[in-house]
C-alpha cells in the first residue's frame, strides 16, 4: 500500500498490502449528515493526474462491481495519467455504515462535495464524470451544480427519466414499496442458511470476484434496505427529463444506450428525440446486441474502451 499516493480527502480502509491490485480500498467522509463513503480509488502512474475520473454506480451502487471495467479504463494504453474515484452509493456498503442520511438526495450531495475535493486537492486537473444507470441520474444532478468543474459526463445505460414507467419499473415497483423493502431485508437472513456454493451455482456465468460481492451485499440486510428504499425514491422522484441541460451542454454529453434495456425502455427514443437537431454535437453509442443494463458482470473492459476512445 505504500506505493499508493491518495489524495487528502481519501482514508485507507484496510492497513494490508496488496501488491496486485491496482486500486486501493478507502473511504471519503463526507459532511454531516452525509457520513462515509466506501470507495476505490486508481493512482495515476506518475505524479498528480491531468484527468481524473469520478465514477458514480447504478444501484445496488457498489463499486467493487465496477473493478474490471475500472481497472480495464485506468490501464489502457490510449490514456496517460488518469486517476479514477469509484464512490460506493452512501449507505450500500456493508463494511463502511456510519448513520448518515443515503437518500438519492444525499447521494448526489456526496458527488458534489467529491468534485470540490478533487478540485481542490488537483486543480489543474480535468473532471470526467461517469454514471451508470440511476448513477447517470446522479450525476446529470450534480453536473448541474458544479457545471464550471466538469469537463464531461459519460452516462451508461442511463435512467434519467421516468424510470417508473419503464418495463422494469412497471414490474418490480411493488418491491420498493413500503412495507416490502424491510420485509425483505428481514428475511434476506434465509440466504445465509444456503450453502455457499448456492450463488455459484445459480449465477454460474458471473466471475467469481462478482459473486462475491453479491454475497457481501446479500448478507447486510441494512445494505439491502439501502438499495430497494432507494429504488422506491428513484421510482418517485426520476420522472420529467431534464431537456435545458442537456441540451445547453450537449457537447459535453455521452451516451450508451443497450439495444434492449428493460430499465430505460421507451425513454431511450425520448432522450434522442432532444439532439434530432443536432446529433452531431453529441456522442452516443447504440451498444451491441448481447450487451445489458448490468454491463459491468461481463462486460466491463468492452464498454472500458468505448469510454477510452471518447476520452482520447
């Protein structure tokens, strides 16, 4: 761990070496009521970094996730001296619980408040920001505040507008609703009575580096309860597409839509339909067949250089 240089706003989690990894494991405290963030956090190779990436994940909204498609973005030859923050939603992660407030609101505080630290602590440096799913959400809120900071967004499989209406909304809304995400985180405790080969098996295609972190996350019931009340807020509150901004800024704009994407839907036409005037000024990706909303099982390094070659 010594070879990591962290920047002052970042705490090590875990005093272990691990000479492998290309990240470390740390946390960002943020204001009251905020409380602590679980993050990962990618050095540059030499000295201060001239790009830093601010990554902001879909729920469940925890960066582990995340770690092939972020390793696979820092090391990619194409891009020099870039240093990425991957920070976990607040409140999503088992092993970082302070007490503080993890509402959607609060989450796109805890963005704004990672921007200024990293313009502080790097102020010569350029903001990319990169959100997937309701992460993308997020972050369009934060971008919003702190427009100046931010030299670009890339949003992936973005749910930013009417996430309700979409197949996926339609379908699960009744789980997000009182009383069934504390229902459910209760008896998430029954999963812990399973074997432990028991995910392997069910979800035999996934690394097994991922299905761990399902496992970390499906034996926090309070992690549980984070991710499905948050749900119910998103249900709530992502409705009206924001045109104004997206349009005002659309050159600073970057979009990856899947070819099928249950949690977007209808609102994939919606959002094209605001750049039919001038489809040049933005970029946008209509991934592969094959590649889905949860992009970042499987797919990580593939959609790592699509982002490269939009940041290069």
């Amino acid at each position: 761990m010594s070879s990591f240089r962290l920047p002052p706003f970042l705490q090590p989690i875990s005093k272990t070496d691990k000479p492998a990894s290309p990240y470390i494991e740390t946390f960002f405290e943020h204001e009251s009521p905020l409380g602590h963030a679980h993050c990962l956090w990618w050095p540059s190779q030499s000295g201060d970094p001239e790009t830093v990436v601010l990554f902001v994940p879909g729920n469940p909204g925890l960066a582990k996730f995340y770690v092939p498609f972020l390793s696979a973005l820092h090391s990619h030859p194409k891009i020099q001296n870039v240093a990425i923050l991957a920070q976990s939603l607040l409140g999503h992660t088992a092993s970082v619980f302070s007490g503080g407030e993890s509402g959607l609101l609060a989450q796109v505080q805890s963005v704004i408040e990672a921007i200024s630290a990293v313009k502080e602590s790097y102020a010569s440096a350029r903001i990319v920001l990169i959100g997937h799913s309701v992460g993308a959400w997020i972050s369009l809120q934060a971008f919003k505040q702190r427009v100046e900071d931010v030299e670009s967004l890339f949003l992936l499989f973005p749910t930013i507008s009417q996430i309700g209406r979409s197949p996926n909304g339609r379908r699960l809304q009744w789980a997000f609703q009182p009383p069934f995400p504390s229902i459910i985180s209760k008896l998430s405790f029954l999963l812990r009575l399973l074997p432990s080969a028991f995910l392997s098996l069910v979800f035999s295609d996934w690394p097994q580096e991922q299905v761990q972190v399902l496992q970390e996350l499906l034996d926090s019931p309070r992690s549980i309860l984070s991710c499905l009340s948050m749900a119910h807020e998103e249900m709530n509150t992502i409705r009206q597409l924001e045109v104004d901004i997206l349009v005002e800024h659309k050159d600073r704009f970057h979009f990856y839509f899947a070819d099928h994407d249950d949690w977007v839907g209808e609102e994939k036409n919606t959002i094209l339909r605001c750049f039919e005037d001038d489809s040049h000024s933005v970029k946008i990706i209509h991934g592969r067949h094959g590649v889905p909303h949860a992009f970042c099982i499987n797919h990580g390094e593939e959609l790592a250089e699509q982002c490269v070659d939009w940041m290069s």
